[in-house]
C-alpha cells in the first residue's frame, strides 16, 4: 500500500484544498485534479439507504454519493469513503474487499478516509455498520469498475468483453495472452461511471485476498512512530490553545481575573460568551497561563452516586412514558401462571471511554475557509457543528480525521475541533488543542448508567413462559431476548441523566446482555437445570447455538465443576449481526474475596470473515475492554464533579487484569459480512458474574461486579478485584 | 527560558524552554518528535516512554533541565538504517496493536526489560509493562511480541 502521508498529502494540498466540498463538485473537475483517468461513483441503493440513513441532519443518503474509486494513470486505486480508522482495522480490511473485486494486489490501493472535502458524506463510523454497509458498497462499485476496464479493452482489441479475464491489475485476453494493466487503460481516459445497482458480486468461498490475514495497513508507521495522529499534527506558526473549566458541573462564573495570565509573554486570552480560553507560544506557556487565571465559580448542589438508580427510574426523560418496545402474548397471566418465577434487578454505573489519546485538534483560518485536523467518529458531524458554531456553508468547513488513538463511542462530539477554530480565529492563527486526561474524564460523555428489571417465568420442565425486561437509561440496544418466549414484554424507559452521556462501544447491549443472561443464569439455578442446557433448550436461533456449543466445546464445559474457589460460567447473545457465547473461568480467595478472571473463551461468528487476524485482535480487545466493566471501572461523583478523573482512581483493565484468552472463529461464508467492533464486548460481564454466582452462590447484580470501594447507600457483597 | 542541549537519538539538540517543563512536551511540541506520546501527564500510563541511559522513563515527569545529561532514546531513534529493532519488528509481526497509540510506549518498555533480563518469563513481562496502559487490550499479543524478540535477541538466534 502507497503510504498515506505521500500520495494523500500531496493530493490534499493540490488545488483540491481550496475546492467546495467533493459532492458538490463537478465530477469531471473531480477528474481534471486526479490528472484523468476512471472514475467511479457509487450512490446508495434504497435498501442501503433505509438502514442507515434516517435521522442524521436531513441527510438523505439516497440522494448523495456514498463512495468513489478512481484508478489513475500508474494504476494506483484510491478508494475515498468518509469512514474512520480509530484501531477496528477497517483500513485494511476495506482495501482488502476492493483489492478483492478489482482484482488487483492488496498494495495497489490507497484508502482515503474521513475528509470531509475529499470523501462522501457519511453519518460516521459507528453502530458496527462500516462492514455490513460500506463493505457491500466499495465491493459493488470496485466490481464495476473491473466491469468497465474489461470494455475498455474489449473495445481496444475490438473483442468481446466476456472472453476477457481481469486478474493481478491486468486484464488479458486469454485467446493470445497479450494483456494491458489498469492504468495503461485508463490513461488518457475521462472516464466517470455512476453505479447504483449491485453488481454480482464474488462470493466469499472464491475469496482470495478478502478473507485472509492481511497485515494491518502501513503497520510499519505504527512502531516506529511515523503515524501522525491527529494530536501529532502540526501547523506554521502554530499556537497552542487551552481553555477554562469550571470547577463543577452546571457552574456559573462568580468573578473572573485574567491580569495576570495576560501578562505573560505571548499570551492572549479570548473570552466569548461562556467560553474562556487562552492561547501561548508552546503548550508548557499556555498550561502555565490557563494555572494563573483565578476565577471563582457557584456550583449548584448535585446529586451523586448515591440513590442514582432509583433516581434514574424515577426521572423520566420528557416527563412520559413511551411505551413498550415489543410485546408478544400475554406476560402477566403467565407470569401469574408459571410454576417458577424469578424477579430481580440489575444496574450498571456509569464508565468513561478514556481513549488514550484524548480530544485533540488543530484549526486553522485561510481566507474565510476553516480546515480542523481532529480525532472523531464522525467528521462530517463535526463539521456540521463547525459550520453550526461559526455560521458557515459545507464549502467553508473542512474536517480531516487522522487515523486516531481510538474512541470506543466516544467520541462522537467535536467539543476540541470548536475550541481550537475558536482560539484560531482570534488568534489569527493555527492553534492547537489537547484536552488533558482529567479534560476528558470530565468534560467528554459517559456510557449511560442504567437499572434493568427483569421478571421471568418457567415451567418445571425449563421452559421459559414469560419474560419481561425494562431498561432504565442505558439504552434499547439488545434488549429483546433471542431466546423464545411466548409471551413478553420489553421496554426501555428513557431517562433525565444526571451526567453527560453517549454513545459507547455497544451501546446498552452490555447492560442487557449482562442483565438477560445473569437472569438466564438465575433461572437456570431455579428450574435445577445446567445453565447451558437451559439456554439451549429455549434456543431456536442456529446460530446462536452453534456459538454456544462452539464455546462450551473448546472450553471444556460439564467437564468443569465449581469449586468456592474456582467458577466457571458461560453468557451469549446476538447484536449487530454478530453472534458470541463467552465462556469464563474465575478463581476466588475464600478470605479476601478477591476475583481474578482465569481463562475467557469466546465463540464468535458474524458471516463470512473479511480478515480473521484482524478479528482475532477485535475480539480479544473486546474482551479486555469488557473486563474493565464488569469488575472495577466506574465513575464517582457528587455535586457536580467527577471524583476519579485519573488513571490512579479510575482503574482500566492493564497486563496483569488479562486472562487467558482463546478466541473460536466460525467462518459462515455463506452469509454476508457484519461488524465485529462491538458485540464481542457483551458475553464477558454475564459470564464472570455467573462463574462467581457458580463458585460461591452469591449472584453479583451491579456492574462493576468487584470494585475498590462500595458505594454509600447500595449493598457492596464485598468482593474485590 | 533557559537553552538546553539534549542528547536525543544519538544527535545534540540545542532546545530553549522552561526549566520545568517536561521532557515529553519538549520532545513532542520543540523538537516535533511526535512519536511519544501523551496519554496522561502523571506517569499512569506509559505512552509517553522514553529511554534515558537506557532505562524506561515517563517523559511527562520529567523536567527538561534533569534530562539534559542524559542520552534519550524515542521511538524515532529505534531503527538503524532503516532496520527495524528486534523489537519493533516483533511487535510487526504479532500484529500487537489496535490503534497503535500505546504502541511507542510499550516498545521502549519492552526494550528496557529486555536489556535488563534477555529471557523474561510471562509473570516478569506482565509485572515491567504493568504500567502500561493499552485502551484497545492488546495486552495478549504485546506479552508475545516480548517473548518474540526476546528470542529474536537471544545469542545465535538469525534475523
Ligand atoms: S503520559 Fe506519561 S505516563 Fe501517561
Ligand atoms: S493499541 Fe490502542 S491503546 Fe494500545
């Protein structure tokens, strides 16, 4: 692969720079500033529209292109689509899909992402759609586009296409063997093609370079620090920007002196509105600057930790109720009805993303046009909130999103990308902006906290009869059961969060996997069946048998007996179209109950997979990532303030937190393709929390299962990790 | 101000900066030598890992003046005429990264362990990268990138 900062910088400080927004374009003038050449545009079918078009800023994807590839005259392929690169490895297994279809090697291509001037508008890089969605797309539009090299050359040698075979970046005629290479096609040509329907596409069992182990794209940058992430990026003349907290949340400003941060070299603090900001020479001056502010805040009274779940039950978002998300039959007589029953709660605290590399970005002002290199999911969102702060057109904004030190949801927002345009406006300069650690454990948003109630009922033979499930605040993500039941009732209550909450990887699945198949455990324990058996016998769902039994296989379960010190527990599920069972094996210290994860085997299938070592990387991240969770992360406030903006107080899962992880792949090639950024998180907590329940008959209900510390007013069981 | 003259990656480096500023903003913000990285500022995290006479250091506590007798190593200074160390190339091979921001810290971690102990066992690794902090959890594979190059390193072993 040509490395990214070569070709695409060039590309980028072309003429392109000072262009209007792609889409916009002239697809021609597209054309005139590649230097010729093929170019092909993909607009969204309806079906590819319905699913992931709705809602976002009117944005009708239908109407719009949703990626474009261009061969130039040397044959390189550039694939331009607005998703990001945040470590799901998308650059790579993207490329593969393309190299796939067109018929050329892996190194022929060069992904240009998430520039909002460059690529096509698109919602952004969430929800495990890239895969299911833009893997379909850039398939369809690289087969049209080996479709039209095959007639170019047919035309050339006055032949027919369909005797013509494409192959290595070359088609060839097989009658004589004389061949031409794509950009020998290509050159000269102005060539645009729109393609809207699906082409046929090559199934993955004749997949050769798709469905492979490719290694991640430009790697090599990666361990030697070459890669420049969007914290890395600098400009001439660069400032550097650093902006006011209060010191709590909902605070108003009492008095404010700035003399003496004003005084220092360089300085100059910029006050618009709320917003009080500074800028220096270096980082170290504005740092120092932004300590010599004095101001004083009134903070108002806020809640806390303490009485959040009861709080979050009873403070509905909106004032109303809207309604169950799904009912079938008729749950309360059978409820009523059923020879066993179990009703419990389950609840889950709030728990911060805290990539490593926090909000970052650089702005600069040229004639009017703002250009801001930052680290987000969604740089044409970011723009949208550029163009919405600073009242400017699309032409005027341009977002560009280095491949960045990750965001697992969160960061959705441009909170940084606005602070520096503002800095640099006043400034009259580029500025850059980093938000410190405690910055983002503060100021940035919070995977909801939420309380789930579950009632369920069975017969004494095992099977399940009723089910009913609400979700307060965390989210309606997973929250039907895959299990069947005949009657239900499913409903997530949206709630007033006292803190600033969003997206994150997996949504609420994690909170309604943990919840649905602790209580799956729960049952299992009342109806005196093995837990496995159990779901198993409520299971029609192929797949998600095939997961569970794949897991249990490779992790020895019923061979396995819990002992008070050793338990073993399995969880899974569905989302997304990925399909996981977990299995986990805990060791607990009698005195101490200290818990220590032992050994996680997941099972995973999500269709026909793009690229397995890539997955297997997800998957174990995920897990890790899950731990985290389920034993010790979560935020602790009160009046206002975060009370563990650290890594000293906020644990995150390190070496010594890492069981041993084996990862079963189930390779469905027949099935299409989905994303495996997210659900490979869900099956973790539920599993651990029922190896502990196995071991010492104890059920943990609350996420983080074995904190540091209890909270004051909720039960602490008492176990540590 | 105060001007400094700093031994980074086998070259002097005239530098002017605050006495107490770190040695981390110096190299990231003076010198562009972006490849550290910043993660936390309070040495919770590893990514800003630097080698000062050899040994892993959280360039984010350190003030530019106390490192100014030191010989630094980043990551840039790791490969030698365009070969990667054994170490970075382990880490290549293993695929031992997601989003790579942890990445430049975990190898001079590793590379200080394995300077000090050449054939760590898996409790030795786990307990020198403790504090290191990989947010994707790519924990399993740097533990193998570690054993990787420690064989790599080890006498007689051909690269
Ligand atoms: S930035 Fe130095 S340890 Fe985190
Ligand atoms: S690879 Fe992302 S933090 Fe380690």
């Amino acid at each position: 692969m040509n490395h990214r900062d070569e070709p695409v910088t060039e590309f980028v400080q072309g003429s392109l720079s000072a262009r209007p927004c792609i889409s916009e374009m002239d697809r021609r003038d597209f054309l005139k500033v590649l230097g010729g050449g093929l170019l092909v545009c993909l607009t969204q079918t309806s079906s590819w529209a319905q699913e992931s078009g709705r809602g976002f800023g009117g944005h009708e994807l239908s109407k719009e292109l949703s990626a474009w590839l261009h061969i130039a005259a040397d044959g390189e392929v550039k694939v331009f689509t607005g998703k990001v690169e945040v470590g799901q490895n998308i650059r790579t297994s993207l490329a593969q899909l393309v190299a796939e279809e067109l018929r050329v090697p892996f190194d022929a291509i060069t992904m240009v992402m998430g520039d909002t001037d460059l690529t096509p508008w698109d919602m952004g890089t969430f929800g495990s759609r890239t895969t299911p969605t833009m893997g379909p797309q850039l398939r369809t539009m690289a087969a049209a586009a080996r479709q039209m090299l095959l007639e170019i050359a047919a035309q050339r040698w006055h032949v027919d296409p369909a005797g013509l075979t494409a192959a290595g970046g070359k088609v060839t005629d097989p009658q004589n063997t004389r061949s031409l290479a794509y950009g020998e096609l290509s050159r000269g040509e102005k060539l645009v093609k729109t393609v809207s329907s699906e082409e046929r596409l090559t199934p993955a069992p004749e997949w050769k370079i798709a469905g492979t182990a490719v290694p991640k794209a430009e790697g090599r940058d990666f361990v030697t620090g070459k890669h420049k992430y969007p914290s890395d990026i600098t400009r001439p003349e660069m400032m550097f920007g650093a902006v006011l907290r209060p010191n709590g949340f909902n605070a108003a400003l009492a008095s404010l002196d700035t003399s003496a941060a004003e005084k220092l070299p360089g300085v100059k603090v910029v006050r618009d509105g709320d917003f009080i900001g500074l800028v220096a020479p270096d980082a170290f001056a504005a740092q120092r600057a932004l300590a010599a502010i004095q101001a004083k805040w009134n903070v108002p009274a806020q809640s806390s930790n303490q009485g959040l779940f009861a709080y979050l039950k009873n403070n509905p978002e909106n004032g109303r109720d809207d309604g169950p998300q799904h009912v079938s039959g008729s749950v309360e007589p059978a409820l009523a009805g059923a020879d066993l029953k179990l009703e419990e709660q389950y609840s889950v605290a709030y728990i911060a993303h805290a990539p490593l590399e926090p909000r970052a970005a650089v702005a600069e002002w040229i004639d009017g046009k703002l250009t801001v290199w930052t680290g987000t999911q969604r740089p044409f969102g970011v723009r949208d909130e550029l163009m919405q702060a600073f009242h400017l057109s699309p032409a005027q904004v341009r977002v560009i999103q280095p491949d960045m030190g990750s965001g697992y949801g969160g960061k959705h927002t441009g909170e940084a990308a606005v602070e520096a345009a503002r800095l640099a406006k006043a400034a009259g300069k580029p500025v850059k902006v980093v938000w410190t650690r405690s910055e983002e454990f503060t100021w940035a948003y919070l995977r909801p906290a939420g309380l789930i109630e579950i009632k369920a009922g069975a017969q004494h033979n095992g099977t399940l009869v009723a089910w009913e499930h609400h979700n307060y605040n965390s989210g309606p993500a997973a929250i039907g059961t895959p299990y069947s039941v005949a009657n239900q009732l499913i409903q997530y209550h949206a709630a007033k969060s006292p803190l600033r909450q969003g997206s994150y990887r997996g949504l609420a699945s994690t909170a309604n996997h943990f919840a649905r198949e602790s209580h799956m455990d729960g049952m299992a324990h009342v109806v005196s069946m093995d837990p496995l058996e159990f779901r198993l016998k409520n299971l029609t769902d192929p797949r998600l048998q095939a997961v569970f039994q794949a897991a249990a296989e490779k992790f020895g379960w019923g061979r396995l007996k819990s002992t008070p010190e050793r338990g073993f527990g399995i969880a899974g599920g569905l989302d997304k179209g990925g399909y996981v069972a977990t299995c986990a094996e805990v060791e607990i210290d009698a005195a101490s109950r200290r818990v220590r994860i032992r050994r996680i085997v997941q099972a995973w299938e999500c269709g026909a997979i793009v690229n397995p070592d890539g997955l297997r990387n997800q998957l174990a991240g995920a897990i890790v990532q899950g731990i985290g969770g389920a034993l010790f992360e979560r935020i602790l406030f009160a009046d206002g303030r975060i009370l563990n903006p650290h890594f000293a107080q906020y644990r995150v899962p390190r070496f010594s937190d890492t069981p041993q992880i084996e990862v079963v792949l189930i390779d469905r090639k027949d099935l299409p393709s989905a994303g495996a950024g997210e659900t490979g998180l869900v099956g973790v907590a539920p599993a651990v929390g029922n190896a502990i329940f196995a071991a010492s008959g104890i059920r943990l209900r609350n996420m983080p299962m074995a904190p540091r510390s209890g909270v004051l007013g909720e039960p602490d069981p008492g176990f540590r990790s | 101000m105060g001007d400094f003259v700093l031994n980074v990656n086998g070259a002097r480096l005239r530098v002017s900066a605050s006495a107490e500023e770190t040695l981390l903003s110096v190299l990231r913000n003076r010198l562009n030598l972006t490849g550290t990285k910043y993660g936390c500022g309070e040495g919770q995290c590893g990514a800003c890992t630097v080698l000062l006479d050899g040994r892993a250091t959280r360039s984010c506590l350190v003030p530019v003046e106390s490192a100014a007798k030191a010989k630094i190593v980043t990551i840039e200074g790791l490969a030698q005429n365009g070969k990667l160390s054994a170490i970075q190339q382990a880490f290549l091979d293993e695929g031992a990264f997601q989003c790579g921001y942890c990445t430049s810290g975990m190898i001079l971690g590793a590379t200080s362990l394995l300077h000090e102990r050449h054939n760590p066992t898996e409790e030795q690794i786990v307990e020198a990268m403790e504090g290191h902090i990989c947010r994707c959890g790519t924990y399993p594979r740097i533990v193998e990138a570690v054993k990787r190059a420690s064989r790599l390193l080890a006498p007689g072993a051909s690269r």
